[in-house]
C-alpha cells in the first residue's frame, strides 16, 4: 500500500513536469563511456519515454574510448595537447570506425520494440546528417592538430525540420568542410554548441561523475554560473571528466540555455529522476539562481494556499481565505524553488506606531532544516530596518521557541499596538513576541 500512495504520489508531483516538457528541445551528451557500458540500453529506454512523452531529442554520442581502443590495437599512441586529440591520418581512420560503429549501435537500440522490453511499441524514428560544418583548427603554438577540427556552424534549420516531424536526431562527434574533407571533433563542444544553435531549452550532459564540491565532498545541487566559474578557478585540478561539462555548461548558459544539467550516468533512471521531480538528482547549472527569495505576486496566491493548508489544519496557522491574502499580497514574501512556493512569510508594517508584525511564516515539509525560515527572517529584519522601525512583533502558539532563538523575548497583550491588540484571538492563546530593532 505504501509503494503504491508513493507512485501515485510521485506521478502526481511528475505532471507538471510532463506537460513543461512536451514539445521542447533538449539535448543530450552522452560519452562513449556510456555507450560501451553494459546498461546503456538503459538509459536507451529512458531517452525512448522521453521522446513518446513529446520531447524533441538530439543526441550527441563521444567516441574518445573507441578511438584509443583502435589505436591500441595497431600500436599506435593516443596523442593529446591540451586536452585535445591530434587527429594524424591513422587516427581519422580510427575516428571513423568508431562512430559509425557507435551510431549503428545507439540506432540500433532505438530500433528495439520487443513486446517484452520497455521499449514496446515504441516505433521511433532516428536520423544522422551532416549538420555540423566543421574547419581544421590548425597549428597552435607549434602544436599541428591535423584532422582535428572546430565547428564552423550547425545546420540548424534542417535539424529543426526532423525535430518537427517527431523524429529523434542524432549527431556523432565528426563535422564535414564544403570540400568534403571530415574533422573528429570534441563532443561536449558539439553539444553545446548544437543547442546554442537551436536554442535548445535543456542541455543534458551524462557524466562519468557525480559534481561535488571537491572540500567536503558533498554533491553539488546546483550552481550559478558565477558560482561554477568560481569552482573552477579555485579548484584547478578537477578531472577534466568534470571540468569539461562545467566548462560546457558555463558556455551555453551564457549563449541563452536556461538550465544545464549534469547528470551521472552511473545512477539507474538518472535522467527521469533529474527530469520529473522538483529536486533531482543531478547538478542544475543556470544563470538565475534556481531558487530565489521575493516578494509575492497575485499569481503565487494558489502556492501559498496551497503551502499554509496543513498548518491551518494542524491549527499552527490562523486559517486565511484566499480574499484575505490577496487583499494583503503586497505583505507577502515568498521562497520560490523551480516554480513551486517552498516557504512564505507576511510582514506587515504600522509605520505610524514604527511597528511591524510577523505572520504566516511557513516553510515546506520537505525543505525544512536548510535555514530557509531565517531567510525570510533576516530579508523581513533588514527591511524594518530600512523602514527604520522600532519593534517586530509576532503571535505563536508552537513555533514560540525557534524565535526566542533568534533574539525575540515573551510580551504581553498591552505591548501590542492597537491594531494587533483588536485582532488578538484570546480563545487561540497565542504567545506574544517581540524583538527590538537596532
């Protein structure tokens, strides 16, 4: 029974997700680690709901073990400067072997629709091209690069024509010159810049790693790309399996992607989890801060209903209509995360008596213990003090100890101001708090 509410539960919170997605373009990276993995066809699967959900698809595949594995077997070095390879005549063969060996597969599993697999009836469509155009990147600091390459541009608008008739696209790390002359090219170069080109609303990385905040080792929910630049200024010597897709994301969050996602392929169902729930599991990258403290607007009045409803049951909160709060929205701050209101507060100000009441001061279940509540606190203490008020007031019945925590003493109904003294509840017994302003 309990599986069962928790399904029920998750596919609910799943649906407005579902119908963000639909019709969108994400891109996702997926290195050729990923594809020699023996549950690849996993994350196959996943790709192939993701496409039946509506989703417009462009998968980007890398071919770096492929190629190495081929050069081993004929002798040959692996030569790399800066992070690059330096693609001689035996390594562009090799290049070339790999990824269509690589498509064929990826296309392969695509095809699957087994009556007994995840994939069943699936019937999707894929397509390649030659929609990256590439130049030779040359001779940098003596270094010849030979048959590496940089992208020139991306056919953007036939990819955008496949995209349209539901067909999955997908592109392998190789760009062609009008001379018919082909370059290997960096992966996470050609998916971030294929969904720079299309404007792309996700672009997904598969990671080799979890990101983690290399001082304590705890997982990085997500960044800013300010924040992200930073990591990598003071941690210089993060494996490239890392600093590449940050360094990946930083650039397309500044070419106008939203969100960027770093996603460990390692974790089964990784990219459903990441996708259709509130929190995640990976690390979301963006330009705006994925959770933003402000002050409400007549379109959060349903969040917060739907926030403060428990409490009121519970009677921690003097019960509101919804014409009450939207008559005092302007009062209101809120906690927003990904589009739901995670916590609220009402600050109301009695600027004659330089007085100012706390009310309605809530923070969801599931985000509790992250000092979210003294967020919205020390934003309501700063502006009192900028309003130059004297005194905060706040009425409670349980949270009574988490303020007297926090600098505010017991008062008594006489210390009220008259319009706090006519609305006081004698029958809920609230405890009188207060707290001077400095």
């Amino acid at each position: 029974m309990n599986s069962q509410k928790s399904f029920v539960s998750w596919f609910r919170d799943s649906s407005p997700y579902i119908h963000a997605h639909r019709n969108k373009i994400f891109v996702i990276s997926i290195g050729g680690e990923a594809v020699q993995a023996d549950d690849f066809d996993h994350h196959v699967h996943d790709i192939a709901l993701l496409s039946s959900l509506g989703i417009r698809l462009v998968l980007v595949h890398g071919i770096r073990p492929q190629i190495d594995q081929r050069l081993n077997k004929l002798n040959a070095p692996a030569l790399f400067h800066n992070n690059l390879r330096i693609t001689d005549d035996l390594a562009l063969q090799c290049v070339k072997e790999a990824a269509g060996l690589v498509r064929v597969e990826i296309e392969a599993l695509l095809s699957m629709g087994l009556s007994n697999s995840p994939m069943a009836g699936s019937s999707l469509r894929v397509v390649s091209g030659n929609y990256v155009i590439a130049k030779p990147i040359g001779v940098i600091e003596g270094i010849d690069y030979c048959h590496t390459g940089e992208i020139r541009r991306v056919d953007s608008a036939a990819i955008h024509q496949q995209l349209a008739q539901n067909t999955i696209v997908l592109i392998s790390p190789i760009g062609y010159s009008p001379s018919g002359e082909i370059f290997n090219l960096s992966a996470e170069q050609v998916a971030t810049t294929v969904s720079i080109a299309l404007k792309a609303e996700k672009l997904i990385l598969l990671t080799e790693h979890s990101c983690c905040n290399p001082e304590n080792g705890e997982h990085i929910r997500q960044m800013t790309t300010d924040e992200t630049e930073i990591l990598l200024q003071h941690h210089q010597d993060l494996s490239d399996l890392i600093k590449l897709p940050l360094k990946a994301a930083i650039q397309s969050c500044q070419a106008g992607i939203e969100r960027v996602h770093l996603i460990n392929r390692h974790i089964d169902g990784a990219l459903l989890q990441e996708l259709f729930s509130r929190d995640g599991i990976g690390t979301l990258i963006s330009s705006a801060p994925f959770e933003v403290l402000r002050s409400a607007r007549l379109d959060d009045i349903g969040g917060i209903l739907e926030l403060i409803k428990p409490l009121e049951q519970q009677g921690i909160l003097v019960k509101r209509s919804r014409e009450k709060i939207e008559m005092e929205i302007a009062d209101y701050i809120v906690i927003e995360r990904d589009g739901l209101i995670i916590a609220c507060a009402a600050f109301h100000v009695h600027e004659q008596d330089y007085l100012g009441a706390i009310a309605c001061l809530a923070v969801h279940e599931n985000y509790q213990g992250a000092s979210r509540g003294q967020r919205l606190l020390s934003y309501i203490y700063q502006k009192a003090t900028q309003l130059k008020l004297k005194k905060l007031f706040v009425l409670s019945t349980q949270s009574m100890h988490w303020f007297i925590e926090r600098g505010f003493i017991s008062s008594d109904i006489e210390s009220l101001p008259e319009q706090l003294k006519a609305l006081y509840n004698p029958q809920r017994n609230s405890k009188i708090l207060c707290k001077g302003i400095e």
